[in-house]
C-alpha cells in the first residue's frame, strides 16, 4: 500500500509565465460575464423600454426662480445641441426636493454618441452652467430610469398642469411584488376612468427602486377620486386583486421599506 500524504503537505510547482496566463484568462473570464450587468436593461425595462436621467433638485435659500431660469437656458442650449427638452414640475407639498426633470435619453448609446457629448459640453461651457448650478443647488441627487415611451409622456404633460408622484425603496427581495402592486392600482383606477400612473423602474443612482407619477389637468381632478360611489370603489378594488379600498395602503406597506410623496405643479 502506498503512502499517504496529507494535501497541507503537497506543494506543486508551477511556472510563473503559466500563473500569470491562468490569471489573465480568470480576469478576462470575470470582465466578460460581468459585462450584462452593465449594459443589459433591468428585465422591468422590458415592459418601460426608454431611459430617463431624473434630477432631484433642491434650491439654494431664496433661489428657486433663479434656478428655474438657468434650467429654461440649458434645456434651450441642450435643444439646440439635439437633445430633447426635458419634462419637469415644481414641489408643492410633500417631499424636500423643489424640482424633478425629466431629461430624455432613449438609450445609453444614443444619449452617449461622442458627438452628442460634444455637443452638450460645448453648450454648457459657453452658457457657464456649471458654475451656475453651483451657486443656486443645495442639494441633488440623479437616477437613470427606464419608463414609458416618450410621445406617451409628453402628450401627458402637455395636457395637464398637476402632478401626484410616489416614490418607493422597496424591501428585500419584494421589488417584484411592488411592481406588481403598482400595476394593481393602475387597474384600480382604470376601473374607476381616473387617470394611470406612469410607471419608472431604477437602472442605477439614487436609492428609489421604483417611483410612479399621476398626471392631472389640476387639483380638482386629482381630488375626483373621492367622488367615486363606494359600491364602485369596492368593485374595482376587487377586480384588480385588492380585498377591499381600504386595504391598498396596507397592502402595498408589505413589499416597502420608505415611501415619499409629492403633490407637484407643472413649469411652462
């Protein structure tokens, strides 16, 4: 019978040219299956097929109106430089942030074209908005979104003046289910002939994995939900998976870990 040696023991001798061929073959192997995670749209994109860069912004002290110009140049100067005018609306009640845009993107290789990129920094640089930015934001944070196509958006905004946006972090592993519910009250309202939200579906930046934004002429429209006959409310709440109206709040709690909400007006 043969010795035994303990595998502690073993030392193989391997020539330094093979470790670093099996270390460059290892790296190359991890690039190329991490690259997806890059480029590949989350699988919710399927259903929100266009990007969106979203800024959250809030002014400096005493500042709003002057951003708001700055942002009415660069959106003018952006324009020019082919890109499209972004879609915006100013905090009313809720929320910290004074402004959400909107900014258009279609996709990241459309938005990112070296020439495109050009374009938009020679803008910027001749309007000096970086340095105006500077002077007038306290506070912004950026996500990269995928949500509905554009005309559908556009038509939307142009057509209304008030603005119901929800904002979710959704709990571990439940991302899915408030996906799901968010659909649930579509339906919900669909039932009822209130307007849908619009639904947008994290990529990458801030924490918000999904936000939803309602669109209404005004006020009293948003506020025309609470017209709706009991027997009717109760009806559609069924018919879109819900056990009754007053259980789509706490439904919806079970899949959310934070939850912000903005009342909001349009910016012409």
């Amino acid at each position: 019978m043969g010795t035994i040696i303990p595998i502690d023991k073993i030392r193989l001798k391997v020539s330094p040219i093979l470790m670093r061929h099996r270390y460059v073959h290892a790296l190359l192997f991890l690039l190329c299956s991490s690259m997806p995670l890059f480029v590949a749209a989350p699988a919710f994109a399927a259903e929100t097929p266009y990007l969106y860069k979203v800024s959250l912004v809030q002014a400096a002290p005493g500042k709003l109106l002057d951003l708001i110009d700055v942002y009415k140049s660069q959106a003018a100067e952006m324009k020019q430089a082919g890109d499209e005018a972004p879609l915006w609306m100013r905090h009313s009640q809720g929320d910290h942030w004074d402004l959400m845009i909107l900014w258009p993107m279609g996709s990241y290789a459309e938005y990112y074209q070296p020439e495109r990129i050009g374009k938009r920094q020679k803008a910027a640089q001749a309007g000096k908005l970086d340095d105006k930015f500077k002077e007038l934001i306290a506070w912004q944070e950026d996500l990269f979104t995928y949500g509905p196509p554009l005309t559908d958006l556009r038509k939307a905004f142009a057509a209304s003046a008030f603005f119901h946006v929800e904002m979710f972090v959704a709990l571990p592993g439940k991302f899915a289910d408030l996906y799901k519910e968010r659909e649930m009250e579509n339906a919900y309202s669909k039932a009822l002939k209130e307007p849908e939200n619009f639904i947008f579906v994290r990529d990458q930046g801030a924490a918000w994995d999904i936000f939803t934004i309602g669109v209404f002429r005004d006020l009293k429209h948003y506020a025309e939900s609470a017209d709706a006959l009991p027997k009717d409310q109760e009806a559609a709440a069924k018919a879109a998976g819900f056990d009754a109206p007053s259980q789509i709040g706490p439904y919806l709690r079970r899949f959310i870990r934070e939850h912000h909400d903005t009342l909001a007006v349009g910016i012409k």
